[in-house]
C-alpha cells in the first residue's frame, strides 16, 4: 500500500522534505543535506575529469602467460565475451571460469528472456576459448560436461569443482530479534519469488496443512522476482497474508538468521539449484529441513535433509505432516542435526 505523505511516520523532518512536489533542487539546498552534496559533488567531479578515473588500475595488456579469471555473473557484462576471449588467446593468455550453473540453457521456460540471450553468448563464448571451468558443484559440472557433449561434439573441457557451504554460525550476538509481527509456529522459505523458485507447490502444500494446523505459518523471505506474476499475485492477494502468511523481501543477515533459528521447517521447492545456499544455511542453524531431490541440493545436504519431488505438492504435504502429528520423529531429526 502506497501511503500519502502526511501518513510517513519517519520522526526526521529531512524525511518530511521529500514530499511529492518539491524539486530536487529545494530538497538539497535543506542544511541537513550539506553532507550529502559534497559527496555528490565529488562523485560528479570523479565523473567529469578523466584524470580522477583511477587510472593506475587499468591494465594495458596481458603478458604471455597471464592467466584470466572470469568470475560472478559476467555475462551482464557489455564486454562480450564472443569479442574478449578470442583476443586473449591470440596474445597467449590462458582463460578459466566461474561456472554457477547452466540454469539459463537447461531451462530457458524459468529465466528471463534477457538473460537466456546474453547467457548463452557468454557460455558458448567459454566453451570454445576457456581452458579450465571451476564448479560450484558436481552436479553442476555434470551438466556442464553433459551439455558440452550435446553440442559442441566430443571437444573435451577440462573441469574442476571447489567446495563451498562450510559454514561457521555465529553466536546470539549476530542474531537480532525476530521481524515477525507475531509468535508462530512456521514454515521458511527462503528463495527469489520466480518461475525456478517453484513456490507454487510450496503454496499448494501449505494451504492443505494448513486447513488441519491453524497455529501454522509460512514465511517467505525473497525479493520479487520475473516470470512468476501468477504467484507474486497469489501471495499479495491470500486471504492469510499478514496472519499467518508473512513475505519479507528486504531483511538482513541477523534478521535472517533469527528467521532459521526459529522455523519449524525450512522447505525449498526449486526446479534446479547449482548449489542451494538457503539449504545449507537452515542445517547450519540445525534447522529441519525439506527440499527437492533435483540440481545440487541433495549434494548441500546430503543425508541431512528430507526430499520431495519439487511437482508433488502431495508428497511435501505428507511430509510436513508427518513432523507436525509425530513430535518423537521431528524431535529426532533435530537431534541428528545439533550433533
């Protein structure tokens, strides 16, 4: 709900100057803006006087031998990667990647149109010129292999995986209080609301749970995502959003973790996961955790965690069940956790 101004309830009256109406202008000449504008000032000047483009960090050229490390999400990248990487090769750079997942290739239906384009140059730009590809998993470098297979030949790619999820929780001190409005028995799920996401049979589940449980919440913790309007709507418009359906798109990392502290169940429905962070978070927290039996996630959580058919909103429900009517069974899955 979008509030008129003289419903902002900030307490700070240079808040109360950035009402509908005033112009840029009037609301930076406000003293308590002083700061402000000599930071802005100095980004402007960073901008306008090449000297200040920190030049010394500008690498002329790559000499022979040099090694480049593609990394995070480069695809976004205006420099394409079609162009870069055979340029490298030519001068004898040796070329190695960051490789998350084939999400975008596996399952175009899920991503956003943008990125299946700009994904698909970059990879198959690294395809032909990369000599090592570094996974986040194995499942991830399976489908790599797999992929390469299927359409480049038999050119062979050399692989390897680095091992992630080795976490260290922190104590009281980094763990704030709860954001929940009210004292709930819940669900977590942690995850971008988007097609991948699955938070439709997540949805499903609960709402068959839920009808026998009326203490029992569901808490989503994820920004608003693409390709997924019928569930953004879903969850906007359900009878129980704000009771016992509650959807935080913007909380920290303390919040976050009170949030897995707390939760009954932490439960993921995704399509595919190159790793499955959120996973390995909640049994780091000792969380009981339920997730798919697809991508990565039975590889973050091993023998941890329970697992579904993420298109089964039956078998989820029936597993939730079977921990909310059996304390004894839950009791122990919590145990084999904390030790």
């Amino acid at each position: 709900m979008r509030c008129a101004p003289s419903e902002y309830k900030t307490g700070n009256a240079v808040a109360r100057q950035l009402e509908p109406g005033r112009s840029i202008k009037r609301t930076l000449t406000h003293p308590a803006l002083r700061g402000l504008r000599r930071g802005l000032g100095k980004i402007y000047k960073s901008f306008t006087h090449r000297g200040n483009l920190h030049r010394e960090r500008l690498i002329p050229g790559f000499e022979p031998g040099s090694i480049f490390l593609d990394v995070d999400s480069s695809w976004h990248n205006s420099l394409k990667r079609s162009v870069l990487l055979p340029s490298l090769l030519r001068d004898d750079v040796r070329i190695a990647t960051m490789h998350y997942d084939a999400t975008p290739l596996l399952f175009p239906e899920l991503t956003h149109a943008n990125t299946v384009n700009v994904f698909t140059e970059h990879f198959h730009a690294h395809l032909e010129n990369s000599s090592l590809f570094i996974c986040i998993s194995q499942a991830t470098e399976r489908d790599l292999i797999k992929y390469a297979h299927e359409h480049t030949g038999h050119r062979s790619i050399r692989t390897t995986t680095i091992g992630l999820g080795d976490f260290e929780v922190s104590g009281d001190d980094g763990i704030s209080a709860s954001p929940l409005p009210v004292q709930i028995q819940y669900l977590l799920c942690v995850a971008t609301i988007e097609a991948r996401k699955n938070h439709a049979v997540l949805l499903d589940a609960f709402e068959r749970v839920a009808n026998k449980h009326p203490n029992l919440g569901l808490v989503l913790v994820g920004r608003e995502g693409w390709n997924a309007e019928q569930t953004i709507t879903r969850i906007r418009n359900h009878c129980l959003l704000g009771s016992r359906i509650f959807w935080f798109e913007n909380l920290d990392d303390k919040e976050l973790a009170r949030l897995y502290k707390d939760a009954f169940l932490c439960v993921s429905t995704s399509f595919y996961e190159g790793f499955g962070l959120p996973i390995s978070e909640a049994l780091s927290y000792q969380c009981v955790t339920i997730c798919s039996n697809t991508g990565a996630l039975a590889e973050a959580a091993g023998n941890y965690a329970d697992y579904i058919d993420p298109t089964d909103a039956t078998g989820l429900c029936n597993r939730i069940e079977a921990y909310l009517s059996d304390p004894q069974e839950y009791n122990n899955r919590k145990q084999s956790l904390m030790n």
